[in-house]
C-alpha cells in the first residue's frame, strides 16, 4: 500500500471512532435532557491499531528516503535517421565554410591595410621613382620587414599629422588676415567719417 492511502485508511478509521463519539454524547445530551443522571461514557478506544499503522508508514518514509531512486536519461545520435546525418553534414559545412571565409576576410583586410600604407607614404613622398617603389615592394612582400613596414606607418602617420597642423594653422591665420582686413575697413570709414 502507498503512504498515502495508509494515511487515508488511518483518517477514516479516526473519523469513524469520533462520528460515533459524537453519537454517543448526542444521546447522552438528549438522555439529560429527560434525566438529571448521566451515565458514564466507555473509553474504549484502540490506539494499538493507530500506534502500529504510524510505526508502519514511519519505517516506509525512511527506507525511502535513505535509498533515492536516481533517474539516468541517455541521448543518442541516431546516425542511421537521414534527418540526422543531413543536419550534421550541413552544420559542418556551413561551419568549416564560416571558418574559410573569416581566414580569406582576415587577409584581404591586411593586404587592404598594407595597400593604403603604401599609397599614404608614395603620396606624403611626392612619389616615387620604380627603384624605391620595388624597395616598397620588397619590405611589404617579398622580403617582408616588421620593422621597416612600422617605421613607413609611423612616419606616413606622423606625416599626415603635421599636414593637418599646417592646414589648420594656415585656416587660423588666414581668418585672423580677415578679421584684421575687416577692422581696418571699419577703422578707415571711422576716419572717413570725422
């Protein structure tokens, strides 16, 4: 039997014994009612029945819990299903195709890179004759030069920072040439004026 229906049979039998109970005092009462006396109410309840059937459920609540029933769940791959040999298939092409075209990518953007540096430093040279650009050529390709190729980047960079300072002082003084244009105007209607 299940613990709970040992505890379901153990209810019944209490609400049993405490309907009859009832019973018993309801005639008693209704006895009282027609007579002054009462007689005496038996005790003749049997807790050797309830005090077994705890002893029972307590002794099944602990192997139970002493001895945990562990669930094992197996997955598989079933390779013989077509279903599932396509998807593996496809994933590993899509993957290895992913990967192929990274490392391409990954290329392309360092052989961009590299082209722009070398048209930067032709272009901050005010070009070049085929003897430095086969030099050009031979630091960035055939005899590849880590330290060459970033002494030509530092100096492109540094380069084009000072053209851009030059730009901008050369913005700063012909607005300062206006402005002083502007004031001399004024200050010759000023006099022309007096």
């Amino acid at each position: 039997m299940s613990n709970n229906s040992i505890i379901s049979v153990l209810f019944e039998e209490i609400k049993s014994r405490i309907t009859s109970l009832e019973n018993k005092i309801d005639k008693i009462s209704n006895a009282e009612k027609t007579e002054t006396t009462l007689p005496a109410i038996p005790c003749e309840v049997d807790y050797s029945r309830i005090e077994q059937i705890i002893q029972q459920n307590i002794l099944e609540i602990d192997s139970s819990s002493k001895e945990p029933n562990p669930q094992r769940h197996y997955h598989t791959l079933d390779v013989k299903s077509t279903k599932v040999l396509v998807a593996i298939v496809v994933m590993s092409l899509l993957l290895n195709g992913s990967l192929l075209y990274n490392i391409h990518q990954y290329r392309e953007n360092k052989r961009l890179n590299e082209s722009d540096i070398k048209y930067r430093y032709i272009k901050a040279a005010n070009g070049i004759n085929p003897e430095e650009l086969d030099e050009l050529e031979n630091h960035f390709h055939y005899n590849r030069d880590k330290k060459k190729i970033r002494e030509i980047r530092r100096n492109v960079i540094e380069h084009e920072r000072e053209v851009k300072q030059r730009a901008e002082d050369l913005e700063r003084a012909r607005l300062k040439e206006a402005q002083a244009e502007k004031l001399r105007q004024e200050a010759e209607a000023l006099k022309g004026n007096k």
